[in-house]
C-alpha cells in the first residue's frame, strides 16, 4: 500500500511540477499535440473510407436484399472504425512519445536538474535514440497485446469476464503506461528495456499506482494532452526512485572546474593556505617521541675522551 500511494504521489508531484513551470508545461504539450493532430486526420479519413472497406471486405453480399446487406456493411463499417479509434488510444503514449523523444529528453533533463542529482549527459547521437524508442515501444505494445488477448478472451468467462477481467485490463494498462513514461528517464541512466521491466515488476505497487489513474484519465478527451507533459515529468521523478542517481561533486576534475592540481587557475584570487613547515609541527599530545633524546641515549652527547676513533 505503502508503494501505491507513492505511485499516486509522483503523479501528482509531477502534474505541481509543470504547474509551477509553466513554459515547460506548454513545451511539453508539443509532441501531444502534433500526434493528436495526426490521428484525428487518419480518423476522420478512416470515417470516410470504413464504407467502402466494408463494401471491399464483403462481394458476397452484393445479391443481399436491402435491409441485410445494409444492416451488414454498417455493422462492418462501424466495427472498423471504432476498432481504429481503439488502436489510437491503446498507441497514443508510445506514438507520443516516439514523436516526443527530443521535447521529452529536454523535459526530463530539467526536472534533474531542478531536483539535483541529474546523470551524464549521453553521448548517444538522436537518430540512435529514435530507433531505440522505437525498439522499446514497439516491444511494449507486443507485450501489452498479448496481455490483451487473453484478457478479451477471458471476458467471455462468466461472472469473471464482467468483475475481474476489467480490473486486470486498468492494471495491465496502468502498469505498461507506467513503463511507456518512465522509458525516457530511465533510457537517459543507461537501463536498458528489460531491466525496466524487471525493475517495475519489483514494485506493482509503485507502477500501478502511476499508470492505473492515468488510465483512467485519459479515457477523457483532450485529458492526454495537457496531463502528459506532468505524466512525463512524474514519471522522471519515479525513475529517480528506482534508479538513484548521485549529484556530481563541484570539484569533478572537468574542464569546467578548472585544474584538478596545481593550485587555482589565474586570476581567480584564491589563495591556497601554506603548510606549516616540517619541523613547526607541533607534536601531539603523549607523542613519546615528543620530547628530545632520551637521557641514556649514548648517541646523544659528544664522544667520550677515551673513544679511541674519536680523532681519527
């Protein structure tokens, strides 16, 4: 329970965080937008044509009497489409975040920078980590429509399909969504796809409690638009939970932090504190080799007269 409410509370704190960073916020939108536009031309051409797909799909019902053949090619046509506007909804995330993964990667990047502990900048160039999102989403949608398909066909179970199976299908979204979202963040720490899943499978709690209420939210339209750009941002702050990443200390040795030995740079004007000499150092306390020579030290006074070596 405890990881659930977490889950909650990163989604939430992500949705404050763009609230309190406004341009980000609309930056973030960007890539929403762009996708949204792009569906609702293939859906309104899909409209125009599911008519004539369904005309397409049935020649057998060409000597059909009117109100069968009818009834048939409008049963299709509607079937089509709304099985196409079910395929928008299910790959809008991963579409959005595909178009977004420049847009995201900067997002993600400032929220790092804004809770400190940010990881190394990659060195990946973007064409290679487009085709890696697109390995990763295309992996995810595989996975989650397996999981689909038996849970459509679990649907026709008595009692089962209309109480339990719904509420598999919100976790299974919930928990994939989750692992949409957090790709960004955790592909900037260098974790690679299955370990994300090994990771979120580890803490259901944490990834139901993120991804099933944003389900839930963007069954309402528009809803994914302006919630993405905090889903984003939430899901980098989940990450930093399961991949903690170390602030860099000042004085990293980089070029930025000037020389690493030497003293300062010039011109800076810091002085560095000179050591006292060797024999200035004070002795510590109970030091027994503190005090001078020991008394019956027989090296400490000149030689005695009878030393036979004493003048050569």
């Amino acid at each position: 329970m405890r990881d659930l409410a977490a889950g909650m509370g990163y989604l939430a704190k992500g949705q404050k965080w763009v609230g309190r960073h406004g341009r980000w916020w609309a930056f973030g939108m960007i890539p929403a937008l762009i996708t949204l536009a792009g569906y609702v031309v293939a859906l309104f051409f899909l409209g125009g044509w599911a008519g004539d797909l369904a005309d397409w799909a049935t020649p057998f019902a060409d000597d059909w009497s009117s109100p069968w053949q009818g009834l048939l090619r409008g049963t299709l046509a509607a079937l089509v489409f709304v099985g196409g506007l079910l395929l928008s909804v299910l790959t809008f995330t991963a579409v959005t975040l595909l178009v977004g993964q420049p847009f995201y990667e900067e997002l993600c990047e400032k929220v790092d920078e804004s809770e400190g502990g940010a990881p190394a900048p990659s060195d990946v160039p973007l064409w290679r980590e487009l085709v890696v999102s697109a390995r990763d989403s295309l992996f995810v949608l595989v996975r989650a429509g397996g999981f689909g398909v038996l849970l459509f066909a679990a649907g026709f179970i008595p009692v089962l399909g209309q109480t339990v199976v719904p509420v598999l299908g919100f976790l299974v979204s919930g928990f994939f969504l989750t692992l949409e979202l957090t790709s960004v963040a955790l592909q900037r720490r260098g974790v690679p796809q299955r370990e994300r899943l090994r990771l979120l499978r580890g803490r259901l709690g944490l990834s139901f409690g993120f991804g099933v209420p944003l389900v839930l939210a963007f069954l309402v339209p528009l809803v994914t638009v302006l919630a993405m750009p905090g889903a984003v941002a939430g899901a980098t702050l989940l990450a930093r939970d399961l991949v903690p990443v170390e602030e860099r200390p000042d004085g990293d040795g980089s070029e930025e932090d000037g020389p690493a030995e030497g003293g300062p740079a010039e011109g800076e004007g810091e002085a560095v504190p000179d050591l006292p000499e060797y024999g200035a150092q004070r002795p510590v306390p109970g030091n027994p080799y503190a005090a001078g020579p020991a008394a019956d030290n027989p090296y400490a006074s000149t030689p005695v007269a009878d030393n036979p070596y004493r003048n050569g």
